[in-house]
C-alpha cells in the first residue's frame, strides 16, 4: 500500500514539473496554453480517479477473500 502511494506522489510531482517546464519553453498564446493545461489538469485527475477505483476494487476483493476464509464453514 506504501508503494502504491509512494508511486502515486512520484507520478503527480513529475507531472507537476513535466506541464511547468512545458508552460515555461512552449511556443503558444497565454490562451492556448492555459487550454492545455486545464485538458492536462483534467488527464491526470482522470487517471488518478482510474487508478483509485482499481485499487479499490482490488483490495475489497482482497478483503473479501480473508474474509471467507476467517468465517467458519457449517456442517450440516
């Protein structure tokens, strides 16, 4: 789970740093860029909100799965 939000963090600060650099060096109107960076903006969020729902799933799966194996069987 650290792992997970470690990669997460790294992910987010390169793309931070990644859409800076590009605002500062890109050949393009004030209009043009903030375009760009709004549709980046809204990139990333859409990614993290995948990869939130998929880890998501995965460990409530996960839990699921512990969970049946801790419940003691009936016998009839």
């Amino acid at each position: 789970m650290r792992r997970f939000f470690t990669f997460l963090l790294g992910t987010m600060s390169g793309a931070i740093v990644g859409a800076s650099v590009a605002l500062l060096i890109a050949p393009a109107s004030g209009e043009e860029l903030r375009t760009r960076a709004r549709q980046r903006f809204a990139d990333l969020r859409d990614e993290v909100q995948d990869a939130y729902e998929t880890r998501s799933a995965q460990l409530q799966a996960e839990l699921e799965q512990m969970r049946k194996r801790r419940t003691p069987e009936k016998v009839s």
